[in-house]
C-alpha cells in the first residue's frame, strides 16, 4: 500500500497556491487600513500564516503537495522575473500603482482623488479602482526587490484554476478532462503573464468562482476546502477590477437562484426555497464580501466622496473628466463596427473577424482559413479590438455548438446562461479582454455531450489546442524578440539607467537581463507619443531623441528665460527642456508674412521634465507668456492651471493676445524633487478641450495653447 506521506491532492495545491496570493492581499489591507507595517511586512507575515496552515494540516496536506506548490512558486517567480513587462498598460497603469504602494503610498488614506486639480495620474488606479492584484505584486514588490516579481500572479492563479479544475473532473472521462484543461488555458491568460495586467488573471479567478458555483448546479457535494477556496476566489474577483464586483455578484445569484428553483421544485413551498436560497446566499455571499470589504472597500468609498456612481466606472458618469474612457471606448467601437451599434452584434463581429488591434473596421474571415497575419498581431499586443481569442475561435464556438445541438448534449444549462449574462453585462463586450471567461462556452458546450458520443471531441479539441498553441507561440516569439533587440541596444550603457515609456529602465547584466525599474518618486503619468518605443535606442546617444536620456542629459531647472516662439528653440537653451517634454510639438507659422516656428499643444496638457540640482533656499518664481492658437475662434479666452508634481500653483486665462502670468513654486516642492537621485520636477500645464482641428492623439484632439517664452527665478534667500 502507498504511504499516505506519498498521495498528491490536486485540491491541496490548487488551495495553497490560491492561498498564496489571498493572504499578502489580505494583510496588506489590514497593514493599511491600520496604518502600520509594510509591505514587505505584508509579504513575510502571509508567508508565515500559511506556513501555519501547512503545519497545522500536516495530517491533510502531504509532504508531495507542499513539493509541487513550491516548485510552481519557484517556477512562477522566476519567469515572472525573467520576463520583463513591455506593454503599454503595464507600464502605464499598474506598474505606477504597485510601485507606490511598495514604497509606502496608502491609498485608503493618503489617495483621494481631488478634482480641484487634474486626475492625471494613473498610479492613482490604485486609490479609486479596486485592484487586490495591485496589493500583491506591491508585496512581492517590496519583499523581493523587483517589481518583475509582482506580476506572477498570473501564473499562479492559472495554476490554481487548473489543479482545482483537475480535482473537480478527476471521476470524468480522458476525452472530458482535456475538455476542461484547453478550458483553463485562457489565451487572454496567456497572453498577459508577461505583464502586469489583470485580465488574465481576471480570467482564472472566474474560472474558479464558475466551477464552485457548477458544484451547486450539479448538486454535487462540495468540500469544506472547495468552500474555501469559493470564498476566496469571490473575495478576489470582487476586488480585482470594478466589473469583478458585478461577475462575482452574478455568480452568487445564479447559485441562490438555482437553489431557489430546487427547493421549490421539490414541493418544499415558496418560503422554504426562499428562506434557504438567502441562507446559502448569506453564507457565501456575506463572507466573500466581509473580506473583500477589507480588501477593497476605499473605492467605492471614494468615489461616494467625489459624488460619483459608487461602481464607476462600471457605471457611466456625467463629468467629462471621468467620461473620457468611456468616449475613447465608444469612439474605437464605432470606426471598429460601423455597421454594429450594440454590445451584441460587435460581439459576434469580433468573434468572427480577423483579429484586430487598430482602429480599422473589423474583417468578417472565413472560420476554416487562417493565415499568419492572423496569428502575429495576439503576440503583439494584449489587447485586441476585434478577435481576441484567437483566428480560430470562432470555429471552435460554431463547431461546439453544432455538436452540442446535433448531439442533443444536455446538461449544464445554469452554467450557459450564467456565462452569458457575465459576458453581456460588459457594455464593452466586443473587447475580449474584458470579458475573457467567453474562453469558456465551447468547453462547456463541449462537456455536456454523451459519453457514448464522446469521439466527437476530438475535432474541436483539436482546433482549440492548435488556437492556443499559436498564441502562445507568437506571444512567446514576439517577448524574445523584443527582449533581444532590447538588451542588443542596451549592451553599451551597462549599469547605466535609462528613462524610456512611463519608467526607469537598468540593463544590470546578470544573467544578460534587461531589467524594468520604478527609480523615482513620480505622482505624474509620463507617456512620450511623438515616437515609437525603441525608436532612438539605436541612435545611441542622439541629440535628436525625445524617448530617451540618461542621467547628465536630464536639464536642471533653468535660471534664464526660454524663449519658445522665436524661430531659434530648435538650436538654442531651450532644447534640453524641449527634448523632455510632452504635449509640445513644433509647427510653422506666419506673422507678417514670415515663418515663424511655434511650440503648441496637441493635447489638453502640456508637461516638463527637469530635475532640482541644488537644494533650494526659497520659494522659485515661473513666469509664462503666450497666447492661444489662431485656430482657436470658438472661445475667446483658455483657462490653463498651471502643476508642479501634480499640485495646483494657480490659473492663468489666456487670450488671443500675448500674456503674462506669474506663478510662486514654493519651496517644499522644489525639495520634494531635490531628495533622491532620479526624482522629477514636473511642471505640467492642463487646459479645457477646445479643439484647434489639428493632430488627433487617441481621441483627443489638438488644443490652442501656444507658448512664447518660460522663466524660472529663485524668489530669495
């Protein structure tokens, strides 16, 4: 007989891996809500209970279980850290966001959002979105030294989800169980493991909420540790992203509804199936939320301070600073599906299209043919407007609903219809990302035909292994390309730090690895658009390039005026502030009949970038001249509110006719910037949308606001 210490649970490692992610989360919250500890603290703490939990249930959890969870925690970190993050809304989003939560940012305390001055800051996801996954990778963050780290919740929970997915169809047939492996290999997963996005993630949480939830359809009996594992998994869902709040939500009804239509159909009469129908919603409805309000209640609370909708921005809101997600994601939605003006015919036209990532009208495809034009553009980028699951996606949906039909496949009903309110209760449901669990409706089609007529199976699992191989091998192609050309460039700045797309970037050499570091203090969000990612890497050290610079190319704030409207900013002082701008861009003019170079804005902001190089005595004196574009005739006057590291200095009404305004820096701020190598003053100029018709930058159009001349003086001793 085989020793007891010998056995492997599937379920145990599924528990300990989901465990390993909830409980930094977890302690990380109480940690803040406190106002005490840390989140490296955090980090050792969790570790340390769940050491506890392992100790305690020694009799349960066998040494071979506690071999395999370690194994793929060694494993998850170590390509986590490999691989470092290279897109766009990584960089962007919640890379600031975990980066100031590890360096000690309370975001339930210190993060309300003041729409006194501008919400520019994308660090600030994690004050107003409720993100646990930002908590998390904001402990391994801490503990380990390396933001890279943090991201390995994606591996972890895809783990999880398919060790308990293992162990819920362990009595299943072959045929069944490869059914619910290709279900758990999400390619929105496995797509995003790279990166500190969530929607992978997102989708393996669901995946466990679905088949807790499938135990009740089935009136299977679930475990105390499935329990568990329910609770935990909702906790999260709950907590990961503002539309998780409304899919754990649903999960949870359809499983008090399905109890609620059992009961009653027993002839137990309409007030027992309602009394138990509350009492099991109590049970883990209640729990999960009881957690989740420690984990992630400051949103919601927030957003009741700033009076808006409690779930923005799940739910619309009226000002038109808060909208302007919502109108980018309406306006890529009408140029992708022009012909489509609802949730679920785009949907339907992104399932069968050509996968797309521009803003160019979805291309129906023929479900039988796939080149490799429709591989490449899934390892480029994470999200796709159009045929986010794959070229061959929507053949394996036809072919597992033609099979189920034909096959008169019954069963798993309640888990079809929950599955289909997740997906279209998403207004952007045509963006697969958002609604990633979609992955699931072929398999579940899939499992509900007969045992008999199994065989079958084998054609769509065929077409979906060979959809999410060749995700995986453009992802994983297009990751070691883009690493190589990375570190090639990088070779002759070893040990030196580089500022590149949103952060600091140190190529260390170990292990020949390009590293991905947050170096500085920074509450502004910094995106350069005028070129692409790596387009000056190669250029070296050129004079030319906006994206990137090293540390003696970083301007020190300028004690002589910068003189922008001239015709000579292009090969005077001002060039180094010029070079680290954004929102500022050249154009010709003519006054008097002769062209006259002109800096003006392309957006509704206009930011510098310059360092404090020595420590200041006093407050510092800015003053502006300018005026507003010709172009602009539909309103006389702009109001411009001028920042220094996002904190109002004051307003300037700017007209048709050259002005002059004065602002007083004070001195804390100049110190702020001064404390640390590789911090930033930010000098930021926000301005209403009035559009001059010019350059279009994702929606946003060219703005009037045209600068003359900028002057920084120290006040005084």
């Amino acid at each position: 007989m085989l020793d007891r210490t010998m056995k492997f649970s599937a379920i145990h490692v599924a528990f300990l891996l989901l465990l390993y992610v909830f409980l930094p989360t977890f302690v990380l919250s109480v940690f803040l809500l406190l106002r005490t500890g840390s989140p490296a603290l955090a980090h050792w703490t969790a570790l340390a209970a769940l050491t506890g939990v392992v100790v305690y249930n020694r009799g349960k959890i066998t040494p071979v279980d506690v071999l395999c969870f370690l194994l793929l925690i060694l494993f998850s970190h170590a390509v986590s850290w490999w691989f470092f993050d290279i897109f766009h809304d990584g960089l962007a989003y919640f890379q600031p966001a975990a980066s100031r939560v590890a360096a000690g940012f309370n975001p339930v305390y210190d993060g309300y959002m003041d729409f006194g001055r501008a919400p520019d800051s994308w660090s600030d996801q994690a004050t107003y979105f409720p993100k646990s996954l930002i908590y998390f990778a904001a402990c391994l963050t801490a503990a380990l030294g390396d933001i890279q780290f943090g991201k390995a919740y994606h591996l972890l929970l895809l783990f999880s989800a398919l060790f308990y997915t293992a162990h819920v169809v362990r009595g299943e047939t072959f045929l069944k169980k490869c059914v619910w492996f290709l279900a758990c290999l999400n390619p929105i997963a496995l797509t995003q493991w790279p990166s500190l996005i969530i929607d992978g993630a997102l989708a393996s949480l669901t995946l466990i909420g679905l088949l807790f939830a499938n135990a009740f359809f089935t009136r299977r009996a679930a475990s105390p540790l499935e329990h568990v594992m329910g609770v935990m998994a909702l906790s999260l869902l709950f907590c990961v992203k503002t539309t998780g709040f409304a899919y754990g939500s649903i999960i949870i009804f359809f499983i008090c509804l399905h109890r609620l239509c059992s009961v009653y159909g027993e002839s137990k009469g309409l007030y027992n199936a309602f009394k138990s129908s509350f009492f099991l919603g109590l049970r883990l409805g209640g729990m999960a939320l009881l957690v989740s309000a420690v984990i992630g209640f400051h949103p919601y609370l927030t957003n009741l301070r700033e009076g808006r909708n409690i779930f923005y921005p799940l739910a619309r809101a009226d000002h038109a600073e808060e909208m302007k997600t919502v109108r980018i994601l309406d306006m890529v939605g009408d140029a992708v599906y022009p012909s489509a003006h609802n949730r679920f015919t785009r949907f339907f036209f992104s399932i069968m299209s050509h996968p797309e990532g521009e803003r160019r009208p979805a291309r129906l495809k023929n479900p039988f043919k796939v080149s490799r034009d429709d591989w490449a553009p899934l390892g480029g980028t994470v999200s796709q407007n159009a045929g986010g699951l794959g070229p061959l996606f929507g053949l394996l949906l036809c072919v597992a609903v033609a099979l189920q039909a034909l096959l008169q496949g019954r069963g798993n009903l309640w888990l079809l219809l929950t599955l289909l309110l997740l997906t279209f209760i998403q207004p952007y449901a045509w963006v697969l990302r958002y609604v990633p669990f979609v992955w699931l409706l072929p398999f579940v089609c899939l499992a509900s035909i007969p045992k008999k007529k199994e065989v079958f199976l084998t054609i769509p699992l065929l077409i979906a292994f060979v959809n999410t191989g060749g995700i995986m091998y453009f992802m994983l192609r297009y990751q070691w390309n883009f690493s190589q050309i990375t570190r090639n460039s990088f070779e002759p700045y070893r040990g030196e730090t580089v500022f590149l797309d949103q952060s600091i970037f140190e190529f260390d050499g170990i292990l020949n690895r390009f590293d991905l570091r947050q170096k500085y203090v920074n509450p502004e969000e910094v995106v350069f658009y005028r070129y692409p990612l790596l387009g000056h890497l190669a250029q070296g050290r050129s004079s030319a390039g906006v994206n990137i610079f090293f540390p003696e190319d970083l301007p020190p704030l300028p004690e002589f005026p910068m003189f922008l409207s001239d015709g000579n900013a292009s090969d005077g002082n001002a060039l180094p502030w010029l070079k680290m701008s954004e929102g500022l861009v050249p154009a010709e003019d003519y006054r008097e009949g002769l062209p006259v170079t002109v800096w003006r804005s392309y957006g509704d902001r206009i930011k510098f970038f310059m360092r404090v190089a020595e420590k200041p005595a006093s407050d510092w004196r800015l003053t502006l001249q300018g005026r507003t574009h010709a172009a602009v005739r539909r309103r006389a006057e702009l109001n411009v509110t001028a920042f220094i590291n996002n904190h109002p200095i004051g307003g300037w009404k700017v007209g048709r006719e050259s002005s002059e305004q004065n602002f007083i820096i004070p001195r804390k701020l100049l110190e702020d910037s001064f404390a640390g190598d590789g911090q930033l003053l930010t000098f930021m100029l926000r301005m209403p949308a009035v559009s001059s018709g010019g350059l279009s930058v994702w929606g946003t159009s060219s703005f009037g606001l045209e600068l003359e001349r900028l002057e920084f003086h120290p006040c005084g001793p």
